[in-house]
C-alpha cells in the first residue's frame, strides 16, 4: 500500500500539459470574491424604494445613472445603475447591462478597498442592489447620498459666499482622495469637479472623489506594464490624452496613467478657485461668428505654444485677488500639475504636501501602502467563498440566477482556457465541480460533478487525483479511465477491504507511511541510517497538502522516520525542542510518524509536551497517526508525562488530500479523522460537544453513538447543546463514506433519534426547519428526506408562534430549485387539500406563498396535489395567485405553469379594482414582454377590452406626472401594436367610452396620436345616456379646451394654459383626421373655427393673421347649417356641454390637479362667456373689413 503512495507521490502535472502564464480575469468572479471577503449588503430594489413609479434622478453619466433610494429611518442612498436605452427592448437592455457590468463591477471593487472604504475623501459605498431588470441581472452600486451634490454645483450656488482658503482646503481634500487612490496604484481616469460630491459634517464641508468606474488598476508587480488608456471628459484631459498620443505609447503604464490625473487634478485647482466656473475661458478663441463648441476649444488648446495652459493658469492667478501665501500656495500647485510633459509632472503625495505645508503628512512613495483591490485567484475554493457568503443569512440565494449562471459559465471558460496556466484551469474546474454539488448557476447533478472532478485531476490537482476513484462510484455508472487517476486505483482496492467505519482512519495512516516511505527513499542507500551525514537538512513532502513542501532539521527527519540511533546522534548537535518552519517539535514528527519507540525517547531526554505549533497543534492531536495497537500506550504514555488533552487548534488546519479540516482538541481530532479508538481513549478525560456536533454532521453514527451515551451516562446530555452543523469541505463526506453516505445518513437520525437529539416534544420541527435552511449541497438533501421518513407526521406539521411550518418554510427557500421537488411532494401529501388551501402566516396559502417567492417547482407539486389555482387571500384584497405573479417579478416559467392548470387571467380582486394582467402591466419591462408573449398565444382568452381601458388610464396617469417610470405607457404602446388585441381599439368600455374618448377627455395629445396611428375611428361618438346628443372626440376636445381656457386666469391652476395649448393642438390633429378622410361631419371647418369654439384670442389672432377666412362656412355636428367661426362660440352648445359633464364622473386614475381643474370647469359665469363672445365676433370682424 504504502509503495503505491509513494509511487504517485509529486507526479500530479501530466508533463505534456502546457505551462504557458496569463491573467486570470473574470468580472463575475470577482465580484463573487469581493462578496466573500467585504460586509457589503445585499438589497433589492423594493428595499431601496426603486420599485415605485416616481424617481428622482441625482446625475447621468457615460454607462451609468444614478437615481436617490431610501432605506429604513429616512435615510437617502444613491443608487448607481446601469444606464438602458430609452425604450429599450429586453435585448437592448441585456447588451447595455452586459457591457457596462464591468465598469460597476470594477467600481464596487474599488470602493470595498479596505484603506479606500476607510478614507474620509473617497465616497462610501453601503452595499449593492441585485435585482431582475427587463427580466435580466442587473447590478446597481448604493451608495452614500451628497445632500449638496457635486463639488461643482456646490461652487456654483454658493458664488462668493466661500472664503479663499475653504476654496484651497476643497482643494487639498481631492488631493488627498486622489493621492489614496494613487497609493494603491489606481488611476481615477476622470477627474473633475462633477465627480467629486460635497458633504456637510458638523461645521465643515467634506469633499469626497466618486465614479470609478472608468478608473484603470495598476500591480506592484507589474509597474512598467502597459495599461488600458482612458478618455474622460473633453477639454479636462491632460495633452496626451486629449491628442491620443498615449494610445500609440508602447510604454504608458499606470504611472503614466496616474500623471495624467494629475494635470486634470490641476485643471479642477483652477476650477475650484474660479468658484465652479469653466477654466477655458471663450474669450481667448476671439471674435468668431460661429459657435464656441468643444471642438473649437480642443483645436484651440492643441494650438497652444508649450504649457500654454500652465501660462494661462499663471495668468489667473496675477490677475486674481489672492494674498502672497495663498498665491504662492496654488502657483505652486497649478507648476506641478499642468505640465505638457508628464515626466515634469508632480506626484499627488508632492501636491498634497504643497496644499498642507503644516501637515505631518508624510511623503510616500508610491504604493508604500499598497494593498491590491481584492480579485478572484486560487487561494480559495468556491466552496469556500460560498460558505463565507452564506454566514450573512440567505445572501448567496439572493444573488439572482442569471447571475450565478455567469459566474458558473466564467469559470468553465478558465478551465477551458489554455492561455492560462494549470494551477489556475484546474482550479477553475474543481469549482465548477463545486457548483453542480451546490446547484450554484446550475442543476445539481452529481454526475457532472464527479465529470468536473476528473477535469481537474487531468489538468494536474493532486487533491482531485486522490479524490476521484474514491467519489465517481456514488453515480452508479461505469468509472472513466486516466493515466492521472488510475494510479490511486491500487489504494483504493486495499483501502476497500477495510470497514465502511475504519476507512478514513486507515486511508490517514496510509497517507503517513507513504510520505515516511518517501523520506526514507531520498536518503542515499548506499550509506546506512546510522551515518549522521545522511541526515541533513532537506525539504520532503507535506504530509497534509501533498502537492507542497515543506523544511525539516535532520533531528525532525530521524524522528519522523523513527530511527532512535539517528534522533541520539541529532540531539547532540539541537536542542530537542528546536522547532521546523510549520512549528513541530521532533516530538511532534515522531507522533507524526506513529513510532511509540521514538516518543519514549524523546521524552526520557525531557522534550516539552506543552510546546505546540504556530497553529496549536501538540502531540496528542497527531497520535491519529500510530496504530490501532500503539494508539493506547501512545495516549497513556504523553498523558502520564504532561501532555494537556485540552489543548485547542484555533486557526483550521486543511488536510486537503482527504478533504478534511482539523480543528479543536485532541478528541475533536481523533473525531475528525473518524479514529474511533482514539476517540474512546480521550472521550472519559476531555469530553466536549463539539466533537458530537461534528460526529452527527459528518454521520460518523457509530462515534455519535459512543458520545451519546457516554454523555447520557454522565447526566450531561443536553439537547439544547447539539447542533447538526454544515459540513465545511464539499467532499469529505463522499470522502469519508463513499457510497455509503445515505446508510450512515440513516444509521445517524436513528440514533439521535433514540436519545431525543432530532426533535423534541415542544418542538418536533427546529432541527428539520434549520436542515432547510441552510441545505445547499445534494446530500443535504437527501439527509432532509431521511429526516422526514424517520419523524412522525405532527413533528413535521407543527407550525410555531409567527405562523410557519416546515412546509411554508421548504416553499420560502426552495425558490426554483428542482432538486426540492421529492422533498416538497413528501411533505404535501401529509396533508388534505383543505389544510393546503387554509390560511397561513400572511393572509393567504400555501400556494399563494409559492407564487410570491417564484418557487415553480412548490406551485407545481401543490397544483399536481389538486390546489386550486384561482384561490383568492383571505385578505380585504382577495388576491389570486396570478395577481402576485402579475404584481412580482415572477418568472416566465410561473405564468405559463399557473395558465396551464387553468388560472382566471380576467379574474378581478375583491375590490373589483384590478386583473392580474393590470397588475402586470403596472409593473417593470420585463412584465411588460412576458405578458406579450403571453397575450400573442391565441390559447389565452383575454378581456382585451379591458385589457385596453385599463392600461389607458394608468399609461395616461403616469404621463401628466413628472419623474415618473414610462413602464406602463411602453406597454400600452407594445399592446396596440399586437393585431389580437388592436382590433379591441374601438371597443366600448361600461361606461360608452372608446381609448380615443378617454385620451381626448384629459388632452393628452401623445396618446391621441398613438391611438390614431394604431387605427382608432375617431367617427366613434360618445353618447349620454337617455339623450340624444352624441360627441365626436374633436367635440369633447374643443368642449375641454374652452372649460380650460374659461378658468386659465385663475393662478391657483397655472398649468391650464398648458391644457388649453394642448386642446388646441389635439383639435387641430383631429380636425385633420376628418379632411384627410373627406367625412361630413366637420367639412369646412378651419382652425379659426376650433379657436373660437375654444375662445382662444390669442390663437384667433394668430390664424387671421395668417390668413385664415373669417367668414369661411362649414358644417359642425349637431347644427342644421352652415357656420362661420365667430358662430361657434361657447354659449351656444349647452347641449354639448351637458354631454361632457356626463363623462366627468367617470374619471379614475388621473392627476389630483387635473382632475380638480376638469370638475371645476363644469361651472361657468353665463355672462362672463358671453363678454368672451362678444370680444371675438369683434376681432373677427375687424378680420372681415381688412
């Protein structure tokens, strides 16, 4: 056996495999890592506010706009998103969100900097905001909110207000943000004054650098690197930016990058002291007839003799009101910084001492303090990295699944990537291995898994090696054969002879001897152990990382090789305490090495049993390592000589080759290791629970049941003291029991079980609501299922104090992880129908909670139950669950399995208020598109009428606002471009409305265009009810215009004059419907006579003007003959003026203040209007004489 370790021992790189170097970069991998290694919050965009209607948008920029949120206690945030198209389409947004993540991604990277995050002038960054946008993974940055906003505005408003030297100290605060910056070898690229945000604190102001997301990152390492050139904005580049020289520079490097930082650092100097005003001033272009544009100014500066800017600067500041030490101060900063050659450029640490002469600051070199932005790299497993993730409560679930996607398919792109090298391919592979056992961006899928695993083994893990024979049994289908695995086949076949209960012990004890067999094998035969020559120091195979190694003194050799001769010999030239690198004593290597000879000898000559290594590890946690027979006297012997069985190993020592983590005293080790002598030894002299906990996480049932009894027995059983814990490797199970996992599984429940550790009488579901909880890898999931056949149904069943039970807790966590699926079925058929419909924590049931967190794969097994699908909450809403799948942001997949077992789409709320298709539509853009694609299937049957009225008034409603989302007026735009549901465009709503009546009644001239295009009759007349007087749309136009007009003296109304404009403009449009159609309904009539039905004079003056007759004769609906404009004034068409009054009841969803000025518009002073009258016929008749 031991032969068959030493033979594979340091050959884990297939020598033909490339070796060739490259950077390993990946956006989604390092967002992931700064996750695992910053306290950075997860919110979502309903946390923040974001999810309403109304915005309030702080600034736009290149890739990014940034809108304010709230959280908890009114505190304002900035959000900074990705910038989408206007109107976008869901591939529109996708590219736009795809090509910018990097520039957020690298922001959010900067700012979680450790000494950034920390710093005064660099603004804080509070968390994220992960979120579904356009049915896509978005990413959006939160950040502190500036109340005062950029630094430029800040100077505008506040003008002369600021004294000089708080001007220098604004100054000197963007220095010192940008000398931190530069310190970690990180160029901003962008600097000016909109990008630096002003704060108030107590009786300072506080300047603070932002946006990053255009900024390049150096390496400490790779100094003279070229980098990526970034052009920030126009006339605020320093000259080899603004004439692209630097793009053609082989050699511009990130110290090149951060000098020209400099010069725009100077530039916002010469800003800031002309109080936020452009340095450039356009008076030195000269008289010139054309416009001063940029182009002008950047062709100006290039005409510039050399450091003409800096002559310039110069010039300011002679011309400038400053004493001699503030002159001298910014001359000085102002020659530093704005010099044509970056060469004569001053570094930021050198300005900053010029600003703050009196300082003690300090001047470093650059990266004196450096410290590299945090990046994905192979120190760290993904299993790792999600295991610190997961600590902060369900933070890894909230990372959206298109997210996790990415980040899975990023990583196979390494491993696939011969450009890279192995260490960094292989260690790609064993992560995604990782993914399918945690179903991270994927399916769990052992098989897959087990395919990864082998992946990595071929591109040269050692660990995988070991592993692969060992795991690729559990699938049940035939082992694929590789030259880098098939040599561990020979362990594993002596290995499987032994219990399923002793495996993990002896494969330890195998592992050791190798390395001693090693050891021995490097030693030169042709000289005896007993030659002291033979014995110096060397470097030999790490026992627990295999693929390292490690130092050792000839005294460690002997004792770990077990010759005495040559350990007496040594000690005459060391002290027998004398440490190796990793810590050991010569004692430690002789526990090590499990020679029971060699530790008597070492404790005669008086070796210290108290001095353990840097990690904490003494002699009796390596006794793992001596046999089943020497394990006894082992133990007595360090015992009786001083050995302290309650020494703890604080820092977790990997063992990686069996995927083990060691940790805590002896017995936790022996525990660890499954070394169940070991652990019968200590267990009397240093019981802890710990190791029980360990024992029944790891389903080691046989040591459970040892410590179960022995603690019964000891009357120190508590139950409230047991924890089944995560396990925190991702293949030491498999490891440990190979395929029998599910028996040891078992075997462990029943035994806690039986002594009332899985559950207890007042509350029979704790143990299996924290299994839920925090399951993540497939044998989770079946340690879930075994849980449920082993506990009785009320356990399972019981609901505790805030109203949950197992159920409603496994459909909260489940979301759409089909692997939940056996597990939800189990569970729900415990239960009659009438339970799973009942009311639950929240209002409604089971199904209904499905719905709200997007688990399909819970709605699927409570709809295949025989739930009803149209259910309503037991709430004043009475909502069903298509209503909150319309209202969320549920998924595709959710619509389509609610539709399938027939859900109501036409279905109203109690209220009557609402269908779940309004709710959809009132929504975000991806609700938009996935209720399209769902109108479109002519399987679905629709009120389109409703469909239609109802998205009018909420399209409309959200036009007349400022600041508001145009989601739903998008909508109403997408759904009359579907034929299916464009032919509903005439249709009567209960009220005799069509969409057009609607739209013209609230002047909303966009609308009225868009339901014209998209084919509306507007020959449609509303009719009142019991009359006999009908009104075309024109005729409700000019009949709201001149209400509008009537009361537009009144100021308490202003934006009625805006109203009026618009029904005049609506009218027109009309008006030329009709001719372009050569009806009879408004043959002759001009626009002169609309404005005088409107009683508009200043529009009547303009049209006579222009031309328009006076007299013209036309034909006006509801009059018997021919009329001129001055006939069609208001006081004449009370008939018509009832018929409006009628249609103002029916106004619902619009603008508070537009609906008050329409209803106060249905009065009016008789004679006031005939004045009006009388003012026009005037006009018009002086129009007739001329």
């Amino acid at each position: 056996m031991n032969s068959a370790w030493s033979s594979i021992w340091g050959t884990s790189v297939p020598p033909s495999a490339s070796t060739r170097t490259g950077p390993q970069t990946s956006t989604a991998l390092d967002f992931l890592a700064v996750l695992a290694t910053t306290n950075l919050k997860i919110y979502d965009s309903s946390q923040l506010g974001l999810k309403g209607l109304q915005y309030i948008r702080l600034g736009r920029g290149g890739y990014a706009v940034v809108e304010r949120g709230g959280r908890k206690r009114h505190e304002y945030v900035a959000v900074k998103m990705c910038r989408v198209p206007v109107a976008a389409t869901v591939h529109d947004t996708q590219d736009a969100i795809d090509r910018h993540l990097d520039e957020l991604g690298l922001e959010m990277r900067i700012l979680s900097h450790p000494s950034l995050r920390a710093h005064l002038n660099i603004v804080d960054i509070v968390g994220i905001c992960l979120d579904h946008e356009f049915g896509y993974s978005s990413l959006s940055l939160v950040l502190e909110y500036s109340e005062h906003g950029s630094l430029r505005n800040f100077l505008l408003e506040k003008k002369e207000s600021i004294e000089l030297q708080s001007l220098v100290n604004l100054v000197s605060q963007v220095a010192q943000g940008l000398e931190a910056l530069h310190q970690q070898l990180i160029s901003h690229g962008d600097i000016k004054a909109e990008n630096c945000l002003v704060f108030k604190r107590s009786h300072d102001w506080i300047v603070k650098l932002s946006d990053f997301g255009g900024s390049v990152v150096g390496h400490l390492d790779k100094l003279s690197d070229s980098v990526e050139r970034r052009y920030g904005t126009r006339l605020l580049n320093a000259p080899e930016i603004r004439s692209r020289s630097a793009i053609d520079d082989p050699y511009f490097g990130i110290n090149e990058a951060m000098l020209a930082d400099v010069f725009s650092f100077g530039l916002l100097t010469w800003e800031v002291l002309k109080r936020g005003q452009s340095y450039f001033d356009k008076e030195w272009i000269g008289e010139c007839s054309k416009q001063k544009d940029e182009d002008m100014m950047e062709a100006f500066l290039e005409s510039l003799p050399y450091n003409g800017v800096l002559k310039k600067s110069t010039e300011f500041i002679q011309k400038g009101r400053f004493n001699s030490d503030t002159a001298a101060c910014v001359h000085g900063v102002l020659k530093g910084s704005l010099q044509d050659l970056a060469k004569d450029r001053m570094p930021m640490r050198k300005l900053c001492k010029l600003l703050q002469p009196n300082s003690d600051l300090e001047v470093q070199d650059v990266g004196h303090n450096y410290q590299p932005i945090c990046t994905w790299s192979r120190q760290t497993t993904f299993f790792e990295i999600h295991d610190r993730i997961r600590d902060d409560l369900t933070l890894i679930s909230q990372l959206p699944f298109d997210t996790q996607r990415r980040i899975v398919q990023e990583l196979k792109t390494l491993a696939s990537s011969e450009a890279l090298p192995l260490p960094d391919r292989s260690h790609a592979a064993i992560c995604v291995a990782e993914c399918y056992l945690l179903g991270f961006g994927v399916a769990h899928d052992i098989k897959m898994m087990v395919q990864w695993v082998l992946k990595s083994a071929v591109l040269g893990c050692g660990k995988a090696q070991a592993w692969y024979h060992r795991i690729a049994p559990i699938v049940e289908s035939e082992v694929e054969q590789n030259e880098f695995v098939d040599q561990y086949l020979q362990i594993e076949a002596e290995l499987a002879e032994c219990p399923p209960s002793e495996y993990l012990a002896r494969r330890i004890r195998s592992q050791a001897s190798s390395v001693m067999e090693i050891v021995k094998n490097s030693i030169s035969p042709s000289k005896e152990l007993r030659d002291s020559q033979q014995y110096c120091g060397t470097v030999f195979p790490d026992l627990f990382t295999g693929g390292a190694y490690v130092e050792a003194l000839p005294l460690h050799i002997a004792a770990f090789v077990g010759d005495d001769s040559a350990v007496e010999r040594q000690l005459d030239k060391y002290a027998i305490d004398t440490q190796c690198p990793r810590g050991f004593t010569a004692l430690q290597y002789a526990c090590l090495g499990g020679h029971l000879s060699t530790v008597e000898l070492l404790i005669a000559r008086r070796a210290s049993l108290r001095l353990s290594s840097s990690q904490g590890i003494g002699p009796l946690h390596l006794c793992l390592c001596f046999s089943e027979v020497d394990v006894p006297k082992a133990v007595s012997l360090l015992l009786r000589s001083g050995a302290d069985a309650h020494t703890k190993v604080t820092i977790p020592f990997k063992w990686e080759y069996h995927d083990l983590i060691l940790q805590g005293t002896p017995l936790e080790w022996a525990v660890r290791s499954r070394n169940r002598t070991l652990v019968r030894i200590l267990l009397p002299i240093a019981a802890d629970f710990a190791g029980l906990e360990f024992a029944i996480s790891h389903f080691f049932w046989e040591i459970a049941e040892d410590m179960l009894r022995h603690f019964k027995n000891e009357g120190c059983l508590s139950l409230d003291r047991i924890n089944i814990d995560q396990v925190s490797t991702p293949f030491g199970l498999w490891i440990a029991h190979g395929t029998n996992l599910q028996s040891a599984m078992r075997e462990t429940m029943i035994c806690c079980h039986n002594y009332g550790a899985l559950a207890t009488e007042s509350d029979g579901h704790t143990t299996l609501m924290y299994l839920m909880n925090v399951a993540r890898a497939v044998y989770d999931f079946d340690l879930i299922n075994i849980c449920l056949d082993l506990m009785p149904q009320d356990h399972v069943k019981w609901v505790n104090e805030e109203g949950f039970s197992a159920l409603s807790n496994a459909i909260t966590v489940s979301r759409n992880t089909t692997i939940w699926e056996n597990i939800l079925k189990k569970m729900v058929e415990m239960y009659s129908i009438e339970e799973l419909e009942s009311e639950i924590n929240f209002g409604g049931s089971y199904l209904h909670l499905a719905v709200s967190h997007d688990s399909v794969v819970a709605a699927r097994v409570l709809l295949e139950r025989g739930v009803d699908v149209n259910q309503t909450t037991y709430d004043e809403l009475g909502i069903t669950p298509l209503h909150i799948c319309m209202t969320g942001m549920c998924t595709h997949d959710m619509f389509s399995l609610l539709l399938q077992h027939g859900a109501d789409l036409n279905a109203r709320t109690r209220m009557g208020r609402t269908t779940p298709y309004g709710e959809r539509l009132l929504g975000k853009q991806s609700g938009v598109d996935s209720l399209a694609s769902l109108l479109e299937n002519p399987d679905n049957t629709f009120d389109f009428t409703a469909i239609l009225h109802d998205m009018l008034e909420v399209s409309m409603a959200m036009a007349v606002k400022t600041n508001h989302r145009t989601y739903s007026q998008d909508a109403f735009r997408l759904l009359l471009s579907l034929p299916r549901v464009a032919k509903f465009i005439d249709e009567l709503d209960s009220s005799g409305l069509t969409l057009l009546h609607k739209a013209v009644r609230i002047l909303h001239l966009d609308t009225v265009s868009l339901l014209l295009e998209a084919g509306a009759d507007a020959n449609v007349p509303y009719t009142l009810r019991n009359s006999s007087t009908p009104l075309l749309p024109l005729q409700i136009a000019v009949n709201v215009g001149w209400r509008f007009w009537l009361h537009s003296f009144d100021d308490t109304y202003p934006q009625l004059h805006l109203y009026k404009a618009s029904a005049m403009a609506i009218s027109s449009h009309l008006l030329q419907w009709h001719h372009a159609r050569g009806d009879a309904h408004f043959r002759g009539i001009t626009k002169l006579h609309l404005a005088c039905r409107m009683n508009i004079s200043d529009e009547v003056d303009a049209l006579t003007a222009a031309g328009e007759d006076p007299l013209a004769l036309g034909h006006w609906p509801g009059i018997g003959h021919h009329v001129m404009p001055a006939d069609l004034v208001p006081a004449n068409f009370f008939d018509e003026s009832a018929a409006l009054n009628s249609m103002i009841p029916e106004l619902e969803h619009i603008d508070e203040g537009l609906e008050q000025a329409l209803k106060k518009s249905m009065t009016f002073n008789l004679d006031e209007a005939r004045a009006v009258q009388s003012q026009i016929q005037d006009r018009l008749q002086r129009g007739q004489r001329r």
